[in-house]
C-alpha cells in the first residue's frame, strides 16, 4: 500500500505593498507500515497462510466461512499449533488461487 500526496494550496501574500503569489505542490510518497502481526519473514505454513489472509484484507472469521471451518481452525494453522489436512489445504488453494507456501501476494 503506497500512501501519496500531501497538497498545499496556493496563498496570496502581501509583503510591504507588494503581492506575491506563492504556489507551492509537496508530494510524498511512503509504503504504509505492515498491518499488527503481519508476519514479514514467514517460516511456517500458518505464516504463509497469516501473510495471504491479511493481503486481501480478510479477517480470521471471515476466511473460516469461506473455507467451511472453524474460527479456532485458522487460529490453530496461523499459531503453527497444527497443519491442515489434504482437503483444507485443497480448499486454501482454491481459494487464493495459489498455495500460500510458494508464492505471496503484494498490494
């Protein structure tokens, strides 16, 4: 995420009798800070997993709907307490579009 722009407005000023027009443009540009727990360097399956859930914004409810499992599911995976099954990852990759594992998504 890119966060751009910062525009100061054109101003008249009068300096002992005299007008002068001062137009001044500052543009900033700066990559956001990762979001809280983002993992940057992910070492695990649930950090690749952590790392493409937060990238398309979703929360750890809402990819437990999508993937027909529990909340405590995708809590457990992200810990690295356990992996999932054949099926589940089968249902993450279908999802993304791509295994978490080999390839992350940058906005």
């Amino acid at each position: 995420m890119i966060v751009t722009k910062t525009k100061m407005e054109t101003k008249l000023s009068v300096h002992n009798g005299t007008t002068a027009l001062t137009i001044c443009t500052l543009e900033l540009t700066a990559k956001a800070p990762p979001k809280k727990g983002y993992p940057l360097i992910p070492l695990t399956y649930g950090d690749y997993l952590k790392q493409a859930r937060m990238d398309i914004g979703y929360t750890m409810v809402e990819l437990a709907m999508e993937l027909v499992v529990y909340k405590s599911t995708i809590d457990k995976w992200e810990r690295g307490l356990t992996q999932p099954n054949y099926i589940n990852k089968q249902k993450i990759i279908d999802f993304f579009g791509f295994d978490p594992r080999t390839e992350t998504i940058t906005i």
